[in-house]
C-alpha cells in the first residue's frame, strides 16, 4: 500500500478556535479523520504529522526521505512564506510533494503571497476550506499513477 505523509504546520493545532473566518471550524483531527476516511477510499495509507517547531518539522521530513514514503503532502502555514529550512529539508525528497492551504493565499495579506516551496513542489491548491486536503491527496494519489 503506498504511503502519504500529511505534513500540518504551525498553529494547525487551533483549527476550530483560531481564525474562523479564514479557517472555518473544523479540527485538526476532523481534516485528518477526512484524509484517513479518503486515503481508505484511494487505497493509500495517510500518516499525519503536526509540530510548532520548525526543527521537529524538518526532522519529520527527513524520516520521510529516510522511509521512502510514496508522497508528501504540507501545509506549513506561516513557514511557507519564509522557511528556507523546511524548503531545504523537502528539497531531499525524490517524491512528489504537494503544498495546499485551506486559504486563498493569494487574496490574502502581501507577505501570504509568496511560497518558498513554489519551485519544489509537484503543485499548489488552496482556498478550497478542507477541501484543499482532499484536493491534495487525489494530486498526490493522481501523481503516483
């Protein structure tokens, strides 16, 4: 069975309380219940991973290298927009990667604009709620055929 990490960034752990108006009021465990629930349907295993600290994020990445998964998928929240060091860590994967935001990056504030990510990544989907993670794991399953 090919596996999938689902990389969750920093603050994802106050989905449900933190910006409902950009964010919704779903949990982090609601969207990993989703993508366990899909990954079923795709017959892909989904392992998700959340951390607030950039090192552990960067370490996490590199088990996935080391483990050989199939893909990965990140929402990195603030880190898209200036972390080098998880940009770097992901740059080692040799399998596809796909970036996602539950917002609109683009319509949002200036500095939301950017990802550090862009040029490494197989794509890009956001602005779609959660839907953003289904999008995500059908790209990455979509890629893997």
């Amino acid at each position: 069975m090919k596996k999938i990490v689902m990389l969750h960034g920093i603050n994802h752990n106050m989905f449900g309380k933190r910006d409902p108006v950009q964010y919704g009021t779903i949990t982090l465990a609601e969207i990993d219940g989703q993508l366990q629930a899909l990954g079923a349907e795709l017959g892909v295993e989904v392992d998700s991973y959340q951390t607030n600290h950039e090192g552990d994020m960067c370490l996490r990445i590199h088990q996935a290298f080391t483990d050989g998964v199939d893909a990965v998928l990140i929402n990195a929240g603030a880190w898209t927009h200036y972390s080098y060091g998880i940009r770097d860590a992901l740059a080692i994967l040799t399998c596809p990667i796909v970036e996602l935001h539950m917002s609109n990056i683009h319509a949002r504030e200036p500095f939301r604009h950017v990802s550090v990510f862009g040029d490494i990544v197989k794509g890009q989907i956001c602005g779609f709620g959660v839907d953003s993670y289904l999008l995500a794991l059908r790209a990455a399953v979509s890629a893997l055929r």
